[in-house]
C-alpha cells in the first residue's frame, strides 16, 4: 500500500463553491446524482483533476451538461476539465445492503446511516475527497421512509423526499444522510442571542424511554459552549440519531450527528454510573466539534489532532465543570496511562501530529486524541488562563470557514502571547513519553530541584530534543502544611534546577500536580514520603498519585522480592478511605490499584520481563491484604454510600455508588459473596446489579445471577453486550480464553456488529492476565476471529490489532506465540490495508 506524506501537501487544483446531491434510495442499488460546480483554484496552478472513488459504478458523467468518458481507476477517476468555472455531474450507483465496512452509505437495521469520516464519501460519489475541499450542501432525498435526513436546514419534504440545505461550508467528511422509520425525542433550545434551535434524538421505536438523559446533556453542552468559549449554535435545527451498527463512538456531521446506540442510550435500570457520564461527555464532544472541526477544520488529515485533541480538551473541561475536577483528571490520567503511554512506548507510537499513514483510520488513536488534548492543556498551563482565553477567541475570528494547521494554531498563541514556541511544537513532531528523573538539594534554607528530560527512541525516531515540559510543583512543610504553592516550573533543556529560597526547614516536593505533563516522572523516594504526600498533598492529584505510586512500589517488591504486602500504603489507605470529609468518588478511585498491565510496563522499564501470572498473584494478594486491613471500616462504608434518593446519575449519586462498589468487592473476599447475593437481589439500577454480579463473578460464584441477567436483559442489546463483556473479564486467567471462545458460540454473538465483537474480545485483550495466559490460546483465539471479521469491516479489525502492540515486553515463548499469530493473520490473501499497516507496524 501507498504511504501518504505530510511533506507532499499541495492544494487541489480547483474550488468546490455548491454541491448538490440526489439520492434514489434502494437498498442494493442507490442512486447518487451529485451536481458540482467547480473554479480553478487561484492558490495553485495544478490543474491535474482526480476525484476520488471507491465502489461506485459510474452510470454517467458530465460537464457543463455535456456527457463524458472520464479515465476510471479503483481509487477515482480523472478527465481533462476547462480552465474556467465548469459545472460536473455524476450519476452513480452504490450497494448499500453490501456495505458491511460502515463507511459510506449503509444498512442498519433497515434504516440507512452514513459514516463519511474519514474517506467514507468516495464511496458514495466521485468526489475531491479531503477535508481542505470545502462546499455548501444541498441534498435531496428520495426514499419511501418517514423520516430523511440531511445536514443543515430543512428546505422541503413532501410524500417520499427531503430536501436539506447545509449553508456552512465543509468538507465531505461531514457529510451525512440517514432515512428509516425512527421516533423522535425532541425538545428546545434558546440560543443565548434568541434564536430558536429544534433539538431531536431519533432513536428505534422501543429506544424512547433513554433519550431523556442524552437531551440534557445535549442542552447543556450547547449552554456551556456558549458561556465558556462564546460559541452559539448555527443552524436551525440539531439532530441526534442513534445507530446500532457503528465503528466508533459517534459522528460530529453538520447539524446529524450519528451516534452509536451505546454512545447516547441511557436509562438507570439499563445504564451504569460510568456509561451516564461517558454519555455525557461523547455528546458535548460531538457537539463542541460545531466550531472545533467543523466551522474551523483539518486542512489535511495529519492535522487530526487540531480538532480532535483540541475537542478532548474542551469535553474534558466540560466534565470538570459539571462533576469532580480531580476526579475526572484522575480518571482521565488513568485512561491516558491505561491506552495512551502504551501506544507510546511501543512499536505503534507516533507523533501527535503524524508525519505519514498508510490508513488515515489507523491514526484515530490515543496519541491524537487524548495526547493532543494534553498538548492543549499544557499550552493553556504554559500561557495562563487568559491569554489561552484571547488566543481561541482569535482563533475562531482568524479561522472560521478555513481549514487549518498546527501551525495556524500555534500562531494566535504566538500572536497572542509574544512567545516563541518553535519549542513547545516538538510536541507535535516527536513521539514517546518523556521521563523525567529529580534530584534534590537542601542547604541553608535553600531548597534545589533539579530535573532532568529524556526521551526513549521511537521508531523512526532514534533521537530526540528537549521539549518545554511544565512541571506545576508545590512544596510541604514537616508538617504537612503547603510552604510553597504551586508554580509551573518550565523545563526546557535537559538538565535544569530550580532554587526555592527562604525555606525554614527542608521541604517535600509536591512534583507534577494535577499531572501538568504526559510523562513518566522517575522519582526516587521512600515509602514514607509517599505516605507523607498521601497523607498531606493539598493537590487532590498528586495526593491519589502518592497512594498510586505506594502501590505501585508495593507490588513490585511482592512481584519481584515476593515481599509481603506494604504496611505504609495499607495504613495511608485506610486514612484516606476512612475521611468522611473527602469526597466518596475520590475514596473510590484511592481503592483503585494500578493496572495489571501499567505493572507490566513498569517492570519492563526497570529492565524485568513480565510474568502476567506473578502480576495477577501479587494483585489477588493485595486486594486479599487490602480487604482484611480494611475489615472494620467496609461496613461503615456501605451504611455511608447508601442513596436514598431517586436515582440521578450525577457526581454525588455515582460518587457512592462507586465507593459502596469497591467496599463491596473487598468485602465478597471476606463473606463468600453473601452480601453481593443481597445486593443483586435489591438493585434497581444497572450500576447495583453489574457491582454485585462483578462481584460474585470474581468470586468464582454467581452463576445462577449470571442466568437471570440474561433472562431479564436479553431484549436489551446493550446490556447483552455487558453480558458478554463480563464473562470474559471476570473470568480466571485460565479460563478466560475458553470462555471466550465459548460465548462466540452463543446465538447472540453477531460478530458482524462493531459492539457485540468489541464487548467479547475487548475485556478479553483487557484481561492481562487471562489474555497472556500460557499456551497462547487467546492468542489464537483472537487472531482466528480477526482474520475472520477482516474482510466484512477492516477498521474494526485494524483497531483489535492494537492488542498486540505490547508483545515484545513479553518473554520469548510469548513473544513466539503472538509473533507466529502476526505472521497468521499478515498470510492471509487480501488482508486489509488497515489491519496490514497495523500488524506491520506491530511487528516492527
Ligand atoms: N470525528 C469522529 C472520528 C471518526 C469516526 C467516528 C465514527 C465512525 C468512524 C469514524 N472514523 C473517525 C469521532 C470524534 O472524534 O468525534
Ligand atoms: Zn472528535
């Protein structure tokens, strides 16, 4: 497969100034009519013409009305065009019941939906199909459903057709069309200078009862946009539409999002804690996208992260605001360190801004994402609250109907704040996780920090500069109280100290607050200045961090010393567990140990091949420890989470449920499961009944609850697809991959649906333990079932891959197992160029 640079950018030689779209809506054979009409571009004096298109069978093309025989290839076609303003035309035909991929046009359930992002409208007409290409819609559709739509504004409709106006100009990739027989869940909205916006959430007739909670979320996204970033909704009306079958989250097309059923459907009796708020936060990120990506968008897909991390961050800002903003940075670093650093520090790591791709869906990854929104947060650190304020206002006056850069965007920082950031850009160009080792000094009163930045190579990156890394730092006094508050230290060069003045007596560093930069801090302290900071940090971050790190040392001593659990974390734990003042969301995530996998690259980073199985052992025995230590305290904690109140899946609520849920887990390692047998008896909402049964599932019990969820939920896709996710997860590493492989034989495994194969094999890939189990049978498992779901939807498959990427911190028997099933999967005849340049980059 061809590689695509960032280097070869050039303009296309022509400007798009109004699209017009027919569709014949058939299921295997839609008819397309697209009406363009075309400029030369003045920016370029190519006037080479290709319009991209894949699967589409060309009935008949024009320009200027007069009928032509263009050179067709499988990729688009080319013609001579005058060097004028010319008007094209292109009736095509598309297979949409065929379009098992979900790009382009498709069946779902019957009801047609698009996905266009990011190559998807070439499958659909013969288009320049890049996002620096921007036009007006106009859609008409003909179709015998009750309900089509487009992007835009309604125009007409009348028996059998719509018709749809989008009149901002974008890029193809927000195009969107969906028609079926849908209900709506429709409500208002007031933009803050009056005007009136409709708002509906079309779902499948049944799906009626979990609107309610995406609509709140919906008008509360658009309030805040409003008062924070000074961004008023621009369209008359907002559509929401639910599908089932869908490769990601959800889709930010003008004025259509499409969203995965699981990304927007929620109600308490079917939904988790953790789903209401994961829903919550995809809806304000779809919506933000209105102006960050869409209004202002990519000029070229290595630009991915100017929308995408960008958005990130405003949904993260979003979620600060309206819940914890410790607890939703703790979870947030959790995340990044759970998906991001792993990619980072293995064979698929790359910069945030790619330099090259062979398959643009390849890079929807957590570097883009959740890195880039990391970039934004530490710019917004670097340049203080109000010039990040000033430089996104000129930001949106500058760029508003552009398609931009990084380097547009790093200009109204420049412009803004007189800073040079030719530096701070390394972000952008260089992959792999900074560390950052510290060295202290002490002497009269004046107390030296001296940190020092290094870079790991990545592939194709053998070496690295310095980058500026904020490192926000606070400093305690013996006492615990805060000596020194925190201040952002700039690091720029590889080695720099930094002196505190006037001190009366040595401090304890407080060091990467509120996590201020994406990297591994290497720090060399004793358990009990751990505990110390544990017990006294005024950062709520670095204070969860403290007890992080304790366990974390405390795990690998039993890993790697067979050491007996570390009595400094259990007692720092029950401290903090034990602090009513605190509150019950931060208490729960304090329970939480670091993952089974983020033990494995630590271990590796000292130097120590991991043994998944001594991982699981030591974890099981800490948590044994954990719940015999905190004996006492665990039925002060369930009487404390108790709600009383009707269901409401906010902070506080979910605070509880998630604190009286860890007490729970601890206490089924003491009492057999009897109180988790109660719980799941009485819970009226799905985050009580998934905590019990996750409970009795780990236990090794639980199987007659087990067939009663199913009894009761089997109508439910969604929650079918916790069922299934449970099973694998829970399972003993031993027999994780066998009950896995059983459930693929279950009547209700539609491996062709994203989710449903998503929710078996992602907790099986998740499971550390069970997934690296010796023998190599998940291994096999997975690869058997990835050649198997490649040719239907190759970028569902491309993104399984990434179970893989960490296989050579692995020993070699392991290393052979995965490499022979690389090596499987790569044989196979037609193998996708997605999972291709995966697996490639995989084995290096
Ligand atoms: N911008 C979207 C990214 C995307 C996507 C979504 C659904 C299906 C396929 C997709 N390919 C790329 C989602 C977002 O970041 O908001
Ligand atoms: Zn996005």
């Amino acid at each position: 497969p061809a590689t695509i640079y960032l280097k070869d950018y050039a303009p296309f030689g022509y400007v798009a100034d109004a699209v017009h779209l027919t569709f014949d809506l058939d299921p295997k054979a839609t008819r397309v009519h697209a009406r363009i009409d075309f400029r030369p571009n003045p920016e370029t004096d190519d006037r080479s013409f290709f319009l991209h298109g894949e699967k589409l069978s060309l009935i008949r093309a024009a320009i200027d009305g007069i009928e032509i025989a263009p050179q067709l290839t499988d990729t688009g076609l080319t013609c001579p065009v005058p060097d004028a303003p010319f008007v094209w035309e292109a009736e095509v035909e598309i297979d949409p019941a065929a379009n098992t991929a979900l790009e382009g046009l498709y069946l779902s359930n019957g009801m047609y939906c698009t996905q266009c992002e990011a190559e998807g409208f070439r499958k659909i007409t013969y288009y320049p199909d890049r996002p620096d290409v921007m036009s007006t819609f106009t859609v008409r559709i003909n179709g015998p459903h009750p309900l089509l739509l487009s992007n835009g504004n309604p125009v007409a409709s009348g028996e059998g057709f719509a018709e749809w106006h989008d009149p901002w100009p974008k890029p193809a990739y927000l195009f969107a069309l969906v028609a079926g027989d849908l209900v709506a869940h429709s409500d208002r909205f007031t933009t803050v200078s009056g005007r009136e916006v409709d708002l509906n959430l079309w779902v499948r007739p049944g799906d009626e009862g979990k609107c309610a909670f995406g609509m709140e979320a919906l008008k509360k996204s658009m309030r805040w946009d409003e008062e924070v970033y000074g961004r008023e909704y621009d369209l008359d009306v907002f559509n929401i539409v639910a599908v089932d079958d869908f490769n990601m989250g959800a889709m930010e097309n003008k004025g259509l999002n499409i969203f995965n059923s699981a990304a927007v459907l929620a109600s308490p009796e079917t939904s988790t804690d953790d789903n209401f708020e994961r829903i919550e936060a995809i809806i304000a990120h779809e919506y933000f996208h209105n102006w960050t990506g869409n209004r202002i968008t990519c000029r070229d897909w290595f630009q991915l992260c100017l929308k995408e991390g960008l958005t990130v961050f405003r949904d993260a800002q979003f979620t600060a605001d309206l819940r914890s903003a410790p607890v939703k940075r703790i979870r947030d670093v959790i995340d990044l360190r759970g998906r991001q650093f792993p990619e980072d520090q293995g064979p698929l790591s790359h910069p945030v801004r790619p330099e090259s791709f062979q398959e643009i869906n390849n890079f929807y990854t957590a570097t883009v994402y959740e890195k880039g929104a990391e970039v934004i947060g530490m710019l917004k650190r670097l340049v203080g609250d109000r010039a990040y304020a000033e430089a996104l206002d000129l930001y949106f006056a500058r760029h508003d109907g552009q398609a931009c850069t990084i380097e547009d965007w790093l200009k109204v920082f420049e412009d803004v704040t007189d800073r040079d950031l030719s530096q701070f850009k390394r972000w952008y160009s260089q992959a792999g996780t900074p560390r950052i080792t510290v060295e202290e000094d002490w002497q009269d009163g004046t107390y030296t920090l001296t940190l020092s930045q290094t870079t790991p190579p990545t592939p194709g990156q053998p070496e690295k500069l310095p980058q500026v890394i904020p490192v926000a730092v606070g400093l305690l006094g013996p006492n615990g109280d805060e000596v020194r508050p925190t201040q952002v230290l700039e690091l720029t060069q590889d080695r720099q100290s930094f002196t505190f003045d006037g001190l009366a007596a040595r401090p304890v560093p407080s060091i990467l607050r509120e996590f201020s930069a994406p990297v591994v801090l290497e720090q060399e302290t004793t358990p009990a200045q751990r505990a110390f900071l544990l017990a006294h940090d005024t950062d709520p971050f670095n204070r969860w961090e403290a007890g992080r790190t304790l366990a974390e040392e405390c795990l690998l001593a039993m890993i790697t010393k067979g050491a007996a659990p570390d009595a400094d974390y259990l007692n720092g734990l029950l401290a903090v567990v034990r602090d009513d003042t605190l509150d019950p969301a931060y208490r729960a995530l304090m329970l939480g140990l670091p993952s089974q996998s983020e033990m494995a690259a630590t271990l590796h980073r000292c130097g120590v091949t991991p043994d998944p199985q001594a991982i699981w052992d030591a974890t099981e025995t800490l948590r044994q420890s954990t719940a015999q230590y905190l004996q006492d305290l665990l039925p002060r904690l369930r009487a404390e989470t108790q709600v009383d109140q009707p269901f409401a899946p906010d902070a506080e609520q979910s605070g509880k449920r998630a604190l009286g849920g860890a007490a729970l887990a601890l206490l089924t390692r003491l009492d057999g499961g009897a109180q988790a047998t109660s719980d799941y008896g009485r819970a009226d909402n799905m985050t009580l009944q998934l905590s019990a049964l996750s409970c009795l599932l780990k236990a090794g019990k639980g199987q007659t609850e087990l067939a009663a969820f199913y009894d009761q939920w089997r109508h439910d896709r969604l929650v079918i697809d916790k069922w299934f996710g449970l099973q694998v997860g829970l399972a003993a590493p031993e027999k994780a991959a066998d009950t896995a492989r059983a459930l693929t034989g279950h009547p209700d495994f539609n491996w062709k649906n994203p989710n449903r194969f998503r929710a078996l094999f992602g907790p099986l890939a998740m499971h550390h333990a069970g997934f690296h189990f010796a023998g190599g049978a998940a291994y096999e498992l997975l690869a058997d079932w990835l050649i198997r779901l490649d040719p239907v939807n190759p970028q569902t498959t491309a993104r399984m891959c990434s179970a893989f990427q960490t296989w050579r911190r692995y020993d070699g028997e392991r290393q052979a197992l995965i490499g022979a099933q690389l090596d499987r999967i790569l044989a196979q005849p037609g193998l996708s160029r997605d999972t291709t340049e995966m697996l490639t980059r995989i084995k290096g």
